[in-house]
C-alpha cells in the first residue's frame, strides 16, 4: 500500500519504531507526521472515540514483532486485495495445481532492446 510514498512507510516491528516509548507512539497516530503518508487521527473535533483507538494502536505496534503465523493469515484474510494481487495469487494456484502458465501482454514483458 505504501509503494508511492516517500519517505517510505517504516517497518513497524523494527527497533526504530519499537524503541519508541508508548507515548511517542500515540502522539504520532493522534498528529501523524508532516510531509509524509501518515495523517493525523486527533480526536479533537472528531468521532474517534477519545484516544481510545491510539492506544489500541499502540498495543498492536507492540504486539507486531511477535505476531504468530495464526495471527497473520488472519490479519490476511481480511486485507483487501486489488486486483493485480488476485491475480498473481491465481497464478500461483495454477502453478501449484500443474496448470500451463500463461503468456503475459506484452506490456509486463521487460526486455532491453
């Protein structure tokens, strides 16, 4: 999802967002961070329910180095997927059924010429 931005979203179960006190975290889902893809979800005027949904937020920051592999595919199975993932996706199934790949327009095709 965050392909086209720059700077380029962090990994957040990486030390540079999880050496970030709990605080620092919440002040950055409440404000987001200027010039970047991150908004702000500030509660002041909004439905957001009092901060409460930051902090949940930050529990789930701090819980993502430790995700188990259960609780990925969940978290997969509800993640939206356009459609160029379906369709690498039922490429991969056909592949793994023993079906005949099929050739790409010519347009994903890379060559130098």
């Amino acid at each position: 999802m965050g392909d086209g931005l720059y700077p380029k979203p962090p990994d957040l179960r990486l030390a540079q967002a999880q050496n970030l006190t709990d605080g620092e975290l919440f002040w950055i889902i409440e404000n987001g961070v200027r010039f970047t893809g991150m908004p702000a979800f500030s509660t002041n005027g909004g439905n957001h329910g009092g901060g409460q949904d930051s902090w949940k937020l930050v529990h789930f920051i701090r819980h993502l180095p430790h995700l188990t592999v259960a609780e990925r595919l969940e978290m997969e199975r509800y993640n939206p997927k356009g459609p160029e993932d379906r369709a690498e996706e039922q490429e991969e199934n056909d592949f793994l059924s023993g079906a005949t790949p099929k050739a790409k327009p010519e347009s994903q095709n890379h060559h130098r010429e």
